[in-house]
C-alpha cells in the first residue's frame, strides 16, 4: 500500500479515501436509503394523466382535420396532372382517365403496371366522374 502511495501520491490517496467512505459510509448510513421507493398511484393522478394524454390526442387530432381541410397541394405539384374518372374492370385492374396539360391518356392500370391505351385531345367537356 504504502508503494502504490508513493506511486500515485495524493491523488491515489484521495481516490481511495473517497471508495472506502463510499462503501463504507453511505451503505450503512440508515438514514438515507439506496433508492426512493416508487409513489403511490392515487386517484386523481391517474386523472391527470389520463387527461393529459386526452388532450395530446385530441391536439393530434385537430391539426389532422385542419391540414384535411386545408388540402394543401403537395409541394412540386404545379396541377399538371389531373385524374379525369376511373373505371374498374376487373379485382385489381382498372381504366384511368388522366388530362396531361392538354392531352388526355387513357391508361391500364394493373397490379405492378400501367400501360397507355388510348391519347386523346382534351376535351371541352369533361365526362362525369365515377368512383
């Protein structure tokens, strides 16, 4: 001991000074527990925090239905494409009525494909809309 003293002098001293009351002081001391035992739930804070947790739903939910009802245009999105009507013709296949500035394309969509079928100039006016 006395070696490993003169080796790290009065910093090696410290440390160890420091270690032994740690162990030594601090565990034994009744007085002061190792850990904070965990509180009891009562009543009204499971109010609080249900309601809390009510209100950041709702928070949630509101600024969903406001940005819903705002129907901001995706960004880069200059309204050059337009969905004209869509028919479907089979499970997972349908015929897609697109207007492309001033074109309109009729397209096969399919599972993994999408296929010209038709282009046609843009109409005056517009066939009704179906689901």
């Amino acid at each position: 001991m006395k070696r490993l003293l003169a080796r790290w002098g009065s910093a090696g001293a410290l440390a160890g000074a420091l270690w032994s009351y740690s162990c030594g002081t601090w565990a034994a001391d009744p007085a002061r527990p190792a850990f904070a035992p965990p509180s009891v739930l009562t009543l009204s804070s499971v109010l609080q925090i249900l309601l809390s947790l009510l209100l950041v739903l709702g928070v949630v939910a509101l600024v969903a239905w406001v940005f819903k009802r705002l129907n901001l245009p995706h960004q880069g999105s200059g309204r050059t494409m337009k969905i004209i009507g869509s028919l479907a013709v089979g499970q997972r296949e349908r015929v897609v009525l697109v207007e492309v500035q001033d074109t309109w394309l009729v397209l096969g969509v399919a599972t993994g494909q999408v296929r010209t079928l038709h282009t046609l100039p843009k109409q005056i006016q517009e066939p009704p809309r179906e689901g």
